[in-house]
C-alpha cells in the first residue's frame, strides 16, 4: 500500500513539473520595428523584436492542458502589408510539457502605392 502511495505521489508530481514548463518565444521580423497584435486583442504585445511569454496570455491553467493550442499574431508597420501568422503549441506528453516555438519570424513586404 506505501508503495502504490509513494508512486501515484510521484507521478503527481511529475505531472505538475511538467505542466510548469515556461518558454518565451522570441518575436522578430523583417524590417524590425513592426507592432504586434494577437487576434481578438486591441492592445498591442509588442514591438519587434521582442520575447513573449504565451503562457502569460493563455493563463495559467493552460499550462496544465496535452492539447494544442493556437494564438494569430498580426504584424503591423507603416508603409508595409499587414501579415498574420498562426503560432501553435505543441501538444505534450504524460512527462513532457507542450512547448511553444523558441522564434517567431515575419517578412513584411512593401505595399503597394
């Protein structure tokens, strides 16, 4: 009985580390300088470049999910296109948290006059 205890305490425990993983992602673009949305949100969470934290935005329950989730990021500087991309965490394991990507990249092209 101590030992199905002792176990079942250890996988919790493992569980929870793994679901406490925190990754910051670095935001860049091409040219740098470009204002960062997420879908959804007026408010800006950053000028590139720069490193965010998803988890932050995601809550902190999150971290404790194995499903993927997926944020819209829009790019947006003057006298260039607005570009959006789609950012996705990785789906994770028993032992291993989900992860972010490590680097977000845009080149933003030239509108056209």
């Amino acid at each position: 009985m101590k030992k199905a205890r002792l176990f079942l305490v250890c996988v919790l425990a493992l569980m929870m580390f793994a679901g406490c993983s925190k990754t910051t992602t670095a935001i860049r673009s091409e040219p740098t300088g470009a204002t960062v949305f997420v879908e959804g949100k007026d408010e800006p969470i950053g000028n590139t470049p720069f490193y965010y934290d998803f988890d932050k935005l995601m809550g902190w329950l999150q971290g404790f999910g194995l499903e993927t989730k997926q944020v819209i990021l829009k790019f947006v500087k003057p006298g260039y296109a607005p570009e959006t991309t789609q950012v996705m965490k990785s789906s994770g394991a028993l032992i291993e948290a989900a992860k972010w990507p490590q680097d977000v990249f845009m080149r933003m092209k030239k509108e056209d006059n």
